[in-house]
C-alpha cells in the first residue's frame, strides 16, 4: 500500500488529506501527473492554440457545413469563374490564376516568365478588368 495527497491530484483541496491507495492505483496516478506535466511542458515550449491566433481556424470551427443549396451556387459561381477565365487572353489567364487560385506572388509569376513585375501586375490588372466586364455581362 502506498500513501498519496489527495491534494496533488485535486488542486481545488485546501488542506492537505492522505489516503492509503494500493500500488497499481498509485502507479496509474503518478503516471497521469507526468503525461500532465509533460502536456505543460509542451504548452510552453510550443505555444498554446487559440481560436483567437494568427493564422486563425474560427471560420473552420464556427461555421458548419454547406447546404447543398449553397454548395450549388458555389459551384455554379467557380464554373462561371473558369468559363470567364477562359475567355481572356492566355497569358492573363495564366497570370490572374497563378496569383488569385494558386497563391503565387506577382514576383514570383514575373520570376518564373523571365518578365518584370510591372508586365505582371499591368496585365493582372487589365485581366481582373475584362473579368468583371465578362461576368456582369454574362448574370
């Protein structure tokens, strides 16, 4: 048999109680403060996870699913999307879809074509202007 303190393992105790518990139990008891300890060291080592943190996942944990009504219409505005992207110029086409679906920076596009970012971002720009036009005039 081995004593513990019941105040160790229930920190809302105000005074110290000891109790007789076998060793197994013990055992088990010693191990859950260790994995607890181990937990917090890990808190601090890596940071705590907030809702509330940069890059934040809220909208993953407070919005809930799709209706199958609002996945319809999303998947009627992507398909519009592509069918506009698909009336511009190639390399329009090219660069608005590397920057907006892709990620990639204008930089990065400019990099990759041997241009300069200027040539990017002027024709990013006349792009995203035929879209609008293309798509106001196909809703």
């Amino acid at each position: 048999m081995t004593t513990i303190n019941l105040k160790r393992y229930y920190p809302y105790m105000t005074e110290n109680m000891t109790m007789e518990v076998s060793d197994e139990i013990a055992a088990v008891l010693s191990m859950g403060g260790r994995l607890c300890d181990s937990y917090k060291r890990q808190k601090r080592r890596n940071g705590e996870c907030s809702l509330d943190t940069d890059p934040g996942f809220e909208a993953d944990v407070l919005h809930g699913p799709m209706t199958p009504d609002e996945y319809m219409e999303k998947q009627e505005r992507d398909l519009a999307l592509y069918d506009a992207l698909a009336q511009l110029p190639p390399v329009q086409a090219r660069r608005i879809y590397q920057h907006y679906i892709l990620g990639k920076s204008k930089a990065e596009i400019a990099a990759a074509e041997g241009v300069g970012k200027s040539r990017v971002c002027c024709s990013i720009e006349r792009g995203l202007a035929s879209l609008k036009n293309i798509l106001k005039n196909s809703l």
